[in-house]
C-alpha cells in the first residue's frame, strides 16, 4: 500500500507520467516525416483527462498493490491513449462527424488537412501495436504482452469501437430504442475502458477471473461515461466542457436524456455506478481503492 | 522437398489458400455490422496476385523446407493481405489519391461512401494484428509472434508504409530527385513486402542472419516491382493492367521512367533483381528456389 493522498493528487501525477511517456512513443533513430509527426503530436499531446490510460494504470496497481506494476503497465497505457487519439481524429473527418473543434483547438484535418489527418490516425493506430509490445521489455511475459495485443485489436476493432462507429453512421437516420443507443455507446466507448481495465490487469498478471471483474467493471464505468456526457452535453456550458454545448441536439443526435429523459439518465448513471463497484467488489484484488475513487470521481463531474 | 510443380501451379495454389483463409478471419461469434463487414470483404476479397501473403508463405517454406510451414505462417500472411488492402482503401480516397477504380471496379468509398470507407480500413488494419496473433495456436511460439506483430507496426506504420504515403502527399507538389522518389517507394511499398518475408521467416524460426537476408531479399524485390509497375503503366495495356493507361502520367505523378526514362528503369530493375537473389544466396535456406522464381516472373511480367 502506497502512503495515502488525494485522488486529485494521484491523478494528476499519473496524468503526467502518462503524457511524459506519450512525448516518447517515437523511437528517436526512426526518420518519420515532419509533418506526419506534427499532426500525431497535435493530437496526442492535446492534453485531456488521460482517462482510459490511468485506468490501466490504476487496475496494474490494483492487482499487484506494489509500485512496480504502474511502470510496467505504461507502454499499455500509451498504447490505449494512441488508439483513442486516433479514433477521435478519424471521428472528426469532414466523411465522419465532420467536427471543426476538439478539446477547444481546431480539429486535427483543419490544421493539417484531410489526408494528413487520415495518415496521422492510421499512424497512430498502427504504431500503437509498437508500443504495446516494448511491456516484454520491462518483463511483461510475452504471452500475457501477446494477450494485450490481440485484446487491443477485437475491443478496438470491429468487434468493438470501429463496429460502434459504424453502427453510429448506419443508424445515423434512425436511432429509436434504447437497446440501439446503448449498444453504439457500449462499442464505441465501453469496449476500449473495459480493455483498459484488462490490460492492467494482464501487466500484473491477474488471473482470469480477476480480468473478467475488471472488464465489467469497466464496461459500466464506460456506459455511465457516456450517458454523463449526453447529461453534461445539454446541461453544461460551453467554457466547462470546451466545445459548443447542445451540439448533439443540434445535429439531431440521439442521446439518453433525449430518448429517456435527465432524470432516467441519471438514474441509470447511478445503476451502472453499482454495477461496477459490485465487479469490483468481487475482484479480489490487493488495492481496489483508486478504481473506486476514479469511478465516483467521474460519474459525479460537472465537466 | 516437395515433388516439382510448376511456379504457376504453385502460385495458383497458394492464391486459392490465402484466399480461403481471408474467407474466414471474422470469428462467426462477431457481431460486426453488416455495412462494415460487406466493405470490408469487398476489397479484401477482391482478387489480385496477392502477392504478399505468397511471399510469407514462400519465405516460411524456404527456411524450413517442410510442409508444415505453410499452414503455420498463414495468419500472418493473412494480416499482411488486410494491412495491404486498408492501405488501398484509404489511398484511393477522395482527400488522398482520389481514385474512382481499382482493379477494374469501382473503389470501396465509391460504393460504400467516404466515412464507411475510412471505417473499413480501420478494421482491417486493426483486425489484422489479431488475425496474427493466432498464430500462436499454431505452434508459433510468443516471443516470434510477438515480435512479427510489432515488426508488422514498424514496417506498416510511420517509420514503413504509413511513413511513405506522407511523404508521397507532401511532395506532391515536387518530387524531382530519384533520391526522394526512392525513399517514397521503399517506404510505400518495400517496407510491407520485406516485412512478409521476415514474417514467413519467424513462423519457420528463422535465425537472425536469415531474417536480414530476406528483408533485403523483399526491399530488393519490392523496390524493383514498383518500378516495374512504373513501367508497366506507361507502356502496358488498359486491359491487361486493369485501370487507365499513362493514369499517373495524366496526374503528373513523378515515375521512374519520367525521371531518368524507361532504358534505365528496366537496367535498375536488373540490378535490383540482381541484388535480391544475392540476399538469397547469402541467407543459406534449406529450400529457396520459390523465391527466386517468384521474383524472376515478377520483375519479367508484362502486366
């Protein structure tokens, strides 16, 4: 057990480590092109919570307790954080959601154009396998370094948040049941926290129950995510939340509060809040107590 | 040593094994999207010579000489195959090369518009690193699969392929040395086809010596092949090559031939063959003659 301190203390420690170790995913003696590496880097180094990265982090150090599993874990992390940039780039293109703002900065293809933007996220998406694969390095067994991989590619894939996305865009014209909604929300968001969870898990070589528990913690924590920010995007104002509130209402987006109304949204952020607590509960593991925080920490922002 | 076939025997057979496998790299208990998957199978199974995938299987053939190597290195030829058609879907779209066809048909954004197109490259790409990864179950042991799943990021990624297309956009406008356009090539298309023979290598545990030597085999290769398409385009046949002729011409996209002309384009193509069967003398497999048949009818074809 680590000497007690605050959850914002932890998390903004975290947060850096996790941002120092991103300004170093590039290997320095490879000749990537100039502006290629301008455009990741806008994205990537954007700043943002580093949500799905410390949440690796956390289920490492909640597995093991000690204070080896977080540097263990951190080629993961910045593995995680790669492929969720990447995803939030291609998400933007002009074919996609065609989003002019992220994170209050211009879009990455408003900066650098569209077929730049297409090549930073497939760089982005492809490189992050490289960094994934260096845990062996820091003695990550190789099967469980293998595991990660082949996890990053169904929770990222079609199984997972490229399928969400896809869903997004076919049901674009007629998203009307609940089930529809969540089952976009639970792909394109869910999919990736929960693989988060697991990934920190395999780098403190947790045993497979322990896995499933903080997958399933991880997929409620990432619906309720999303179901909050549905909530924060009607309700919050625009300097919290760095972008124009009501845009999904404005894009004739379906939302939760849109199909069930804020107060069964917020019930069922609640719900799925138990849910994950519950997972974790029965976890077994050695130092649970930052997932809790995190979880409340999120599901109970105003921003 | 397997009973002499003829190398169109050979290649035919092959084809029809990789195309078999490609077939079936969705697990049947994915619930991917419909659109998503019908965009996906449209370019991937879409024909060609499928040249990569035969150049791994080939290259785990030549080291072990057995026929068990074959079955072994065919998920990574499969992840090759879904590497190089991710890489086609999103060149030919709009805010890249801007092509409207591709082996005689339409291509992918044509049919399935720009934001499904963007999607089905990200899935195969990223499907691609779990197609690999199965290989494990084949008897391939971690570290080498491992280690052929972060060479596949590095070969594909910003330091190989994605590396080379940014290069090739930024200097759209100016290409004029040999010298620049070379390393767009080797980026764009070397990179991708040395790495299926280093692929095929591990699958058969390669040494180290071994592994080089087929790289610089596949970079000689794949060099010389994309001169040779250079070539091709400038004097072949609409029909034999499937899309319009003197296409880059007309784009004034900067070829080998219109750098330093066609008589000593084809004498480069001969030394880089030249150069290639000497990696493979050098490498010391048990079985190499497919190798250099491949690359004797490649750099010969006349479509």
């Amino acid at each position: 057990m680590t000497t007690s301190v605050d959850l914002h203390t932890y998390l903004n420690s975290r947060r850096e480590q996790v941002e120092a170790a991103l300004r170093d995913v590039f290997p320095s003696n490879w000749n990537v092109p100039t502006t290629l590496r301008e455009a990741m880097d806008y994205s990537l180094l954007a700043g943002g919570k580093r949500l799905r990265p410390i949440f690796a982090l956390a289920a490492a150090e909640a597995v093991e307790g000690g204070s080896g599993a977080m540097a263990r874990s951190m080629p993961f992390a910045c593995a995680i954080e790669m492929v969720h940039t990447y995803s939030l780039i291609h998400d933007d293109l002009p074919a996609m959601d065609n989003d002019d703002f992220r994170r209050g900065r211009p879009t990455n293809h408003k900066v650098y154009g569209d077929a730049m933007a297409v090549l930073a996220g497939d760089g982005l998406l492809t490189h992050s396998f490289h960094v994934l694969a260096s845990a062996v390095k820091l003695g990550v067994p190789a099967e469980r370094v293998l595991a990660v991989s082949e996890e990053l590619a169904k929770f990222a894939g079609v199984y997972g948040m490229v399928g969400g996305q896809a869903l997004d865009m076919e049901g674009e014209q007629g998203v009307t049941s609940l089930e529809q909604l969540e089952s976009i929300h639970l792909h394109k968001t869910s999919d990736l926290i929960a693989f988060s969870l697991r990934a920190g898990g395999h780098a403190s070589e947790a045993s497979e129950d322990q896995l499933r528990a903080l997958e399933r913690f991880g997929r409620n924590v990432g619906l309720a995510f999303q179901i909050q920010d549905d909530i924060l995007d009607l309700t919050g104002t625009e300097e919290k939340i760095g972008k124009p509130v009501k845009s999904d209402e404005r894009q004739e987006k379906v939302t939760y509060p849109f199909l069930i109304g804020l107060d069964e949204s917020r019930k069922r952020v609640s719900a799925l809040t138990q849910e994950a607590n519950e997972a974790l509960q029965s976890a077994g593991l050695t130092d649970p107590r930052r997932l809790y925080e995190i979880a409340e920490f999120l599901l109970t922002r105003d921003h």
